[in-house]
C-alpha cells in the first residue's frame, strides 16, 4: 500500500498514449508470431508424427536447435550474425526481425505440440478415414488434423503466451514495443518505479486477456468426451 501511496499517478496517466503505442507494436509481432507458430506447428508436426522423410529429420535438428538455445541469441543471431554472412550478408528490418524471432521459437515449441497430438490420435480413426475412402491427405485434412489440433489445444495455449511475453526480449535490437518504450521513457524521466510499474500491470492485464481468451476457444473446441 505504501508503494501504492508513493506512486506519481499523474505522471502515469499522462503517458499511457506511450504505453498504448507500445503495446500496440507488441501485439502485432505477437499476433504474426502466434499466427505463424501455429502453421509452422501444424506442418512441421505432421512430418515428423507421420515421419516424412528428409522433412522430418531437418524438423527434429530445427526443433532441437531451438529449444536448446536462449531466444534472446536466436534474436541476436537474426540481427547480427545475418549480417556477417561472406557475399551474402542479411540485413533486416527491426519489425522483421521482431517477427520471425518469436515466429521461429514458438514453430520449434509447436511443432512438438502438435506431433505428440497427432500421434495421440487413436489408430482407429484414421483407419475409419481410410474407410470411407480417404486418402492419406484427405485422412489428414478431416480426421487427424481436426482431432489432433483439439488435443494439442492445452500445450499450444501456452507457447502462443509465452510468444506474446518474449517480444519483450525485442527491445534488445531495438524494435519499439512495450518494453522498449519503458525503458526509453524512463532513461528521459528517471520515474523507474512508475514507469515499470505500469509496464508489469499492463503485461499482466494483457496475458490476462489473452490467456482468458484462449480458455474459452479450448472449451469451445475441447473433444465432447473430455467437456
């Protein structure tokens, strides 16, 4: 409460125009890179859970270099390691490398949700897909996928959240969103409790949100048996 007390509410409110332009960019790169984790989930999980040669074995090196290397050097590399290719150096744009940043981390995570949901799929329904005179796609596309990506729903829920707080890793090549505009706002008004006050209230409010949305989309979709 004391905190509460001490806090220059004035100086809060007259920046949350700031605040609200951050957040807007955040949301952005979040929603790309929620959106693209999930197609790169999606396919690359099915490579791997129906073992598609050459596809899957690179799918199994992209996932483990991912998942056992810091995101914060996978945006570093993106920014900077690119750049210093011999002849053919990359040079990319903050908001494009914002994007393919937590798209590429949140594939690698995603791809092992979906896999583990494919191959959790009784056998039996897919042999009822090729009953009815599906082929291996069309078994897919209506019997495997439909059902799959319903019980990768809980897992994935939680990677496209932690893809929506790991753009506040961004601010370190410079791309304007949230945390960046915190920290470039409080290095001009030295009100670092205000500042990051407000910076952990309005991540709080928006995982919130989306999480609670999330919830309800999981309950929507969940298998009747498992309501």
């Amino acid at each position: 409460m004391a905190l509460l007390a001490s806090l220059d509410w004035q100086f809060i409110w007259d920046h949350i125009p700031d605040f609200w332009e951050g957040l807007k960019a955040t949301l952005k790169v979040a929603a790309i890179g929620i959106g693209g984790s999930l197609a790169v989930g999606i396919v690359l999980g099915a490579a791997r859970a129906h073992r598609i040669p050459v596809i899957s074995q690179l799918a199994a090196v992209y996932v483990e270099v991912i998942r056992n290397t810091p995101i914060l050097v996978q945006i570093f590399f993106i920014a900077g390691g690119l750049t210093q290719i011999p002849g053919h150096p990359i040079r990319l744009e903050p908001f494009t490398i914002a994007w393919l940043s937590v798209t590429f981390w949140g594939g690698a995570y995603n791809t092992e949700n979906f896999r583990a949901a494919f191959e959790a799929v009784p056998g039996r329904y897919r042999e009822a897909g090729r009953a009815l005179g599906f082929g291996r796609l069309g078994t897919f596309l209506n019997v495997t996928l439909p059902i799959g990506a319903r019980i990768a729903l809980p897992s994935s829920i939680n990677t496209y959240v932690s893809v929506l707080k790991n753009t506040s890793l961004l601010t370190a090549v410079g791309f304007a969103e949230l945390t960046n505009t915190a920290y470039s706002l409080e290095s001009v008004s030295f009100k670092a409790t205000e500042v990051y006050f407000a910076l952990g209230v309005t991540y709080l409010i928006t995982v919130w949100l989306l999480s609670l949305v999330v919830r309800l989309v999981e309950r929507q979709l969940a298998i009747p048996e498992t309501r």
